[in-house]
C-alpha cells in the first residue's frame, strides 16, 4: 500500500444549490439514506424493485441474485429483454419519437441531428444488414470507428441482434486492434474511412486493413466500411463491404433477438497490471439497469435536458453515458467527434453555448488543460461564451484535484451547478460513488459517498475494514448488478484480480486506495494500487508498456513508472537499458524519439512515454526484481531514501536520474 501522496487542502464545503435540488430525482440526504437503508434491509428486493421499474422485460424474473456459482454472479437470469428495444422502442412508443436524440458536432462544426424515430430505423437497417451477412447472436463484433452516429448505431445494432460488440478506440495501434480482434474471435470488423480530429484525418480503414494482415484474424469475415471523408482507402472486395451499399435496400424495422439478462451486451479491454489486455465482459440486464437509473440519479436527467458527455464511444464512459444510458432514458445528448482545443480551446464552451448543454460531463485532464489555455489566451475564457444553460457539471477519469475543482465550478459551472466527481471503472460498469446534484454537500476533490446499493468500503492487506481517516484499498463488498461478469476467456483472471484469496475472495478488489473522511466518511480516491497508470484519463499498464517497448530490436530492457503531472494527472516515464552503450547527449535524444515512436505503433499514440531516461542497467532487488519504489523517486526526482545497499552498480543512479 502506497502511502497517501495527495492531501486535501481545500476544506470549504458546498451545499447543493436551490437550482439545482429543485425536483431532484433524489432530493435531499434524507432522500439518499432511505435508499441506502432501502438496500441495506432488502438487498435483492431493492435491486429486483428498480430491475423492475427501470426496464421493460420480454420476460420477467424470478430469480434476482443468483451467487450459487460465486464471484461469477448472476442477476436477473431467467429475465428476457433486449438493450436496443429498451434504449429506443420504449422512446418512439411513449412519445419520444421526434425528440433529437443526438445533436452530432463534427470536427469542422457540422451539425447532424436525429430524432429518437430516426436513430431506431438506422438501427433497425444495419442490424438488418448485419443479419444478411450472417451474424449470429453471440458472435463478436469488433467496432473500430469514429465518434459519429453510426458509430452509436453499429453497438446498438450488435444489441439488436444479440452480437457482442467490443469497441477498439480509435486511438490504438493496428498491433493493439490486431490483439483484440484476435482475442474476441471477432466475425466482423466495423471501421470508417478516416477520423477526422483537430483538422487531421486518421485512416481507421488502412490501419484496420494492417491490423488484419498480422495474423490471428482468420474468424473475420466482412469489414463494413462508413464512409465519413471520402479519403482513399485500399480495398478487398472478398471482404469489405461499404456500410452505405449494405443498408440501402435493408427494411427499417427489426425484431429485436430476445436474450437473457446474463447476455454478454459487450466486451472492453482495459489495462491490468500484466501486458494482456483484460476483456472485461458485461451483461445486458444489470448493465443496462445501472446505466439508466445512474444517468437519472447522478445527472438527474430530465426531459428537457441536453446532456453532453465528452468522451469517446471506445471507452467505458462513451458505452455508458453515449451509446446507452442517455437513450435508454430518452435523452437529448450532444456528441462531438473532435478535440477541444480545434479550432480553438474554447470549444467546450461554445458548443454549450451553441446547444444549451444542461448537463456536463468530461475529465479532470481536458479541465487542467483548458486552464491551462485559457490563462494563457484570454479568448478562450470560459466567461466569453454563454454557459448559462448548465445546470450540473460531472468530471470522471482520474482524481481531480481541489484547484481544478474550484476553477470548473466556479468558471463553468458559475458558482450554480454542482459537480459531481463520479468514481467508477471499465469494471464496475456505471458510476458507483459520487454525489448527487441534488442532495450531497460537495467537498472538492472528493468523491463523496457510494450511491445507493453500492457497498463500498476502505480495507487493509488482510481485508479488514480500517476507521475513516485511515488509507486502504477500496473494495466492495457486495455483488451489484452492473458489475463485470468475467474476463471474456479468462475466468480465472476475473477472480484472481478482482476477488483474490488474500482478502477472503468475497469482496470485489478495485484497484484503487482510497481513505474516507473521518466526519463526513466521504471518500477520496488516490490513486492505483497496481501496476497500472493513468495518463490523461486513459488507462495504462506499465508492463504493456514495458513489453511494448522491449520488443523494439535495440531495447534489452525497460521499467515504466508513473509520475505526477500538473496536466495528464501522471506521466509515463520510461527507464531503458539498449543492447548497445548507452546512448548520450543527442543521440540519446534521437533513439528516445524513435522509441516514443515504436510505442505509439505498438499501442497507440497515447501510450507514448512523456520521458525515456537510458542507464547501463536497472536497479533490482537481490532476486532480480526491478525497483519501481526507487524508480519511480528517480521519476519524480526525489531524493532516494530506500535501502540501496544491495545494488551491485550504484552509479547507475546517477544516469537514471538525469532528466532530459
Ligand atoms: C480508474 C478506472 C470510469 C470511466 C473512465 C475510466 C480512476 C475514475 C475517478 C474519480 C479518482 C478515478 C480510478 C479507476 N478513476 N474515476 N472520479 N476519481 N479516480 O475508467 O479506464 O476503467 O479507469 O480510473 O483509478 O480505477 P477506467
């Protein structure tokens, strides 16, 4: 356990706004602690009461918490429904039909709408079209795409149909879609000819194309290919199909395949403290159940709402507050497929402007950025641009620090919307701890208290729960419904790293330390607890690092740690040792470049070690294990305190010292 490196020096409290408590879903604490008590009496009868108020089923449950085969749980199995029946036929029959359900903002400013009708026919005709080629339920779906409304329709397409969609961010390398693609045993691949980012163009489609001629992709069958630029791409008519020819003629009604609550609506890779990528696989039924009552809880999502989560479809938040809660609520929602600093770093703010965005949710790392920018050009100052249409600001992705808190609240959110910092995981599935806009006193850089069914709580080594003020590990004690189900293909990995022996195999490890305040018992998250990095929100594993950067010719060995960033949150520093001398001056220079560079090809641009340090070795532990603890003192350029006494080469401190 890591010792508490960040400590809170902000103290003021604040309450939530009349404004924003005004009919709140949940108003008021008292509001809160009768559903915490709700759950705590009748753990299953609470679950089964929202499963049963939240969604519509094909066929009801019986059977809510099914642990016989424990910490593999199942909710709600014998249930029947489909996520894309829920998401958008429940909105076209109770009046949502010509709502907008997305406003899409292209990287140019272009603005596309479609109405809740709309989305379902385009929905209807590609899962149709996937139908015509074949796909059977169970079948995975490898999704490779831009943020775009087609990118929304292919997942809930693959829902309509019972396919298992995984969604590749656009961001990774061929070599990282090539293994996911891989590991899912996909049957299809959906790309688009380009991303169009900050006025620069991506070829998804070419780097699809290389991504399948490295091997291991013979399930692949077609590649349906959404034009989006029109820019060149190669082509093989045995299996690439243009998403356009392919729904032309497709009819724009569909009967959804009925499955049941445990059907695995997706699988995500994340980032675990091995190299391999875990395959983190969700169900449809408690899934799509903490999607929906999150977005009511959490962003008290009204009709009227115009939500905007800023993250991409290729991560956890984009599944959850994009592509299926916002819908499954019949919500209006923005999506944006550019960066918010093109054209200028104000456009987070305009396009609120521009939309009347309600409510917004984006990262601690886009908000330290933006101050950043804004100091520096007045322009783009968040005072310039009308925000008055916010009502409540979320941040999620990382801890954001108590100067980033104040300066969102105040400069965003105009000293009236509350934030809320909502702690959760590509695991956990939906938002487990956070405040509610309308009932929880604000502390920044806290996330506050666990919502309502979700038992959290603070460990030691051995699994006992330490008093408020004291660190540990967070854990939760009791199954939920969003919950991971497995590793796709690698069960006994699930219960390894989320249910290990150590701590009684009965709770569900995070991965995360975290310490509850002492009054309050609102929790603070700092930070991992694994080998794994948080870098502007992005998930990464120091050993996928490692590996990536060892397979480089020239590299015999390398150590990836994590140091603290003013804007990224924490930056990768990479300690390497090369096959040849050790590199110095501008040839040190030059071969980190070029290692940057292979990092960026072997997972994708943003894996790219902020600093690569060269020595003639590393510092190991008599056994040979490398020192992280000292490493990573040598990162932040700390003075080393640690017993060094057993390395055979003490200069070598020194050289790894040395920042460039
Ligand atoms: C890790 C999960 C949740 C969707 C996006 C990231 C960190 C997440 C917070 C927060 C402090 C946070 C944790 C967590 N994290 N939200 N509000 N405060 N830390 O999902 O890629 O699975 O990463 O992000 O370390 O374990 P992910």
């Amino acid at each position: 356990m890591p010792a508490i490196e960040s400590v809170l020096h902000e103290r003021r409290v604040f309450p939530p706004s009349a404004a924003a408590s005004a009919n709140a879903a949940i108003f008021g604490m008292d509001a809160y602690r009768a559903l915490v008590a709700e759950a705590e009496r009748d753990y299953e009868g609470f679950w089964a009461r929202l499963a049963r108020e939240t969604l519509e089923w094909r066929k009801p449950f019986s059977s809510v918490l099914d642990a016989s085969d424990a910490p593999f749980y199942k909710w709600f199995a014998d249930g029947e429904l489909n996520v894309s029946y829920n998401c958008l036929d429940r909105q076209v029959q109770n009046g949502n039909a010509e709502k907008t359900a997305i406003i899409f903002e292209a990287d140019d400013g272009a603005v596309t709408t479609v109405t809740y009708r709309e989305l379902l026919q385009r929905v209807c005709e590609f899962a149709n079209a996937l139908r015509s080629r074949g796909v059977k339920k169970g079948e995975r779906i490898v999704i490779y795409m831009p943020m775009s409304i087609e990118g929304i329709v292919a997942m809930q397409a693959c829902a309509r149909i019972g396919a298992t969609h995984s969604v590749v961010f656009g961001g990774f390398s061929a070599k990282s879609l090539n293994e996911r693609i891989a590991d899912a045993s996909a049957v299809a691949v959906i790309t688009a000819d380009e991303q169009m980012r900050g006025g620069r163009a991506i070829p998804l489609k070419n780097i699809a194309d290389e991504a399948l001629a490295m091997g291991g992709c013979d399930t692949v069958k077609d590649v349906i290919v959404y034009r989006r630029s029109g820019g060149k791409v190669a082509w093989n008519e045995a299996r690439d199909l243009w998403w356009h020819e392919l729904t032309e003629n497709q009819p724009g009604t569909c009967e959804p395949e009925w499955v049941g609550a445990e059907h695995p609506l997706y699988i995500l890779y994340t980032s675990g403290s091995t190299g391999k990528p875990k395959g983190v696989q969700h169900s449809s039924g408690g899934y799509l159940l903490w999607a929906a009552l999150t977005m009511k809880w959490v962003f008290d999502l009204k009709p009227k709402d115009v939500f905007w989560c800023t993250a991409d479809i290729g991560w956890v938040t984009g599944h959850t507050y994009i592509a299926y809660g916002p819908t499954a609520v019949g919500a209006t929602q923005i999506m944006f497929e550019g960066t918010p600093t093109y054209p200028h770093a104000g456009r987070f703010w305009e396009m609120i402007g521009r939309h009347g965005v309600t409510v917004f949710y984006t990262a601690p790392t886009a908000i330290r950025s933006l101050i950043k920018l804004s100091a520096a050009e007045p322009r783009v100052q968040p005072k310039r641009f009308d925000l008055s249409s916010l009502r409540i600001i979320g941040t999620v992705g990382e801890p954001i620090n108590p100067e980033a808190w104040i300066w969102y609240y105040e400069n965003v959110g105009g000293g009236r919307c509350p934030v809320v910092d909502t702690w959760w995981q590509t695991e956990t599935g939906g938002q487990m701890i956070s405040p509610l806009p309308g009932a929880t006193p604000l502390v920044p850089g806290s996330c506050t208290l666990p919502l309502p069914g979700i038992m959290a709580t603070v460990v030691d080594d051995a699994g006992a729960e330490v008093p408020p003020g004291e660190g540990g590990m967070l854990v939760v004690k009791k199954p939920w419904p969003a919950m991971l189900r497995t590793i796709w293909g690698d069960p006994e990995r699930f219960k390894r790293t989320y249910f290990p022996a150590e701590l009684g195999g009965q709770v569900y490890l995070a991965g995360d330390g975290a310490v509850r305040d002492k009054d309050t018992g609102y929790f603070t998250i700092v930070g991992r607890i694994d080998d794994v990095l948080n870098v502007s929100g992005h998930r990464l594993g120091t050993m996928e690092i490692e590996s990536a950067l060892v397979a480089n010719p020239d590299v015999a060995e390398a150590a990836a740690v994590g140091r603290p960033d003013e804007t990224t949150g924490e930056a990768v520093v990479a300690f390497v040792v090369l096959k040849r001398k050790r590199p110095e001056g501008d040839e040190a220079t030059q071969i980190a470049d070029e290692l940057r560079a292979w990092v960026a090809k072997e997972i994708g641009p943003f894996a790219k070690p902020k600093e690569i340090r060269f020595g003639e070795n590393l510092p190991k532990t008599r056994s040979g294990k490398i020192m992280r603890r000292l490493l990573r003192s040598l990162a932040k350029g700390e003075a080393i305190t640690q017993d060094v006494s057993t390395l055979e080469n003490a200069a070598i401190l020194d050289q790894l010292g040395e920042s460039r």
